[in-house]
C-alpha cells in the first residue's frame, strides 16, 4: 500500500496531525480474504468515498484504521473467553513503528490493556506457544 500510494517521507509526521476517523475515506481491507472474519480468499477490498481533495495519506489513513477496527472487532468476539487479566500484545512493523497506528488500537481497544511487543517475530513466538501448550496437554489459554 505504501509503494502503491507513493506516500509522503513525512507520513508520520502528517498523520500525527490527524484526528482518528476525521476523513470522507471508507476502507474495506480484505485483500484476497486476508483479514476478513471466517478468511474468504475471494473477498475483495473496497475503497469508498473518494473526492477530487482526497489524498494518498487519507487513503493510508482509513486502510490502517481499518485493519485496526477489524482487529477490535474479532478481539471483542473472543474477549468473553479470555481472563479478566488478559492484554493484547500488538506486533510486527504497523505496530511497532506507527504512532498512528498505537492510538488507533488504543482508540478502538480502550476496554483492554495494549502492550505494544518489543520482539520482531510476536506473532510465531505466540503461535510457538500455542503449540507448546497442546503438546504438552494443557487445553488451557492463560493470557
């Protein structure tokens, strides 16, 4: 998205500006299913309202808060199963890099504690666990 959009060097600094969800800009971000509830590989993304004002850092904008606000809403889905205790740890460069992208997840999570993980690979090591637990027995998720 980013070499598509020709996005400025400053977009941190642009975005930092920017009141979250303050933009005509509607983003649906399910690339070939990805990130779309049940994962439909023939689910399109969508990209609505447009105008002649409408720049690349409004699309990049809605696109982020977009994947942000669909992890907020599978969060909250599963959320009824998880300890009182439980956090989310956001990883990978959006993350890790983006200030913007930090108080979406805090704007659109603020029920929940957000830890922002300082290793690059959270997701495998998440997943490492995961498996870990089943073959040892434990059928138990303590977040």
């Amino acid at each position: 998205l980013t070499q598509t959009l020709r996005l400025p060097i400053f977009l941190e600094s642009e975005l930092r500006r920017r009141e979250i969800g303050r933009h005509t800009v509607d983003f649906m971000p399910f690339f070939n299913g990805e990130r779309a509830t049940g994962y439909h590989g023939e689910t399109a993304a969508a990209i609505l309202g447009l105008t002649v004002d409408t720049t690349p850092v409004d699309v990049f904008a809605a696109g982020m808060e977009a994947v942000v606000f669909r992890l907020s809403e599978i969060i909250k889905g599963v959320q009824k199963f998880a300890s009182p205790k439980a956090k989310l740890i956001g990883g990978g460069p959006p993350f890790r890099n983006s200030a913007f992208v930090r108080r979406c997840l805090l704007a659109f999570c603020s029920d929940i504690d957000v830890e922002i993980a300082s290793h690059p690979e959270a997701t495998s090591l998440g997943v490492a666990r995961l498996c870990a637990m089943y073959v040892r027995g434990d059928r138990t998720l303590k977040v």
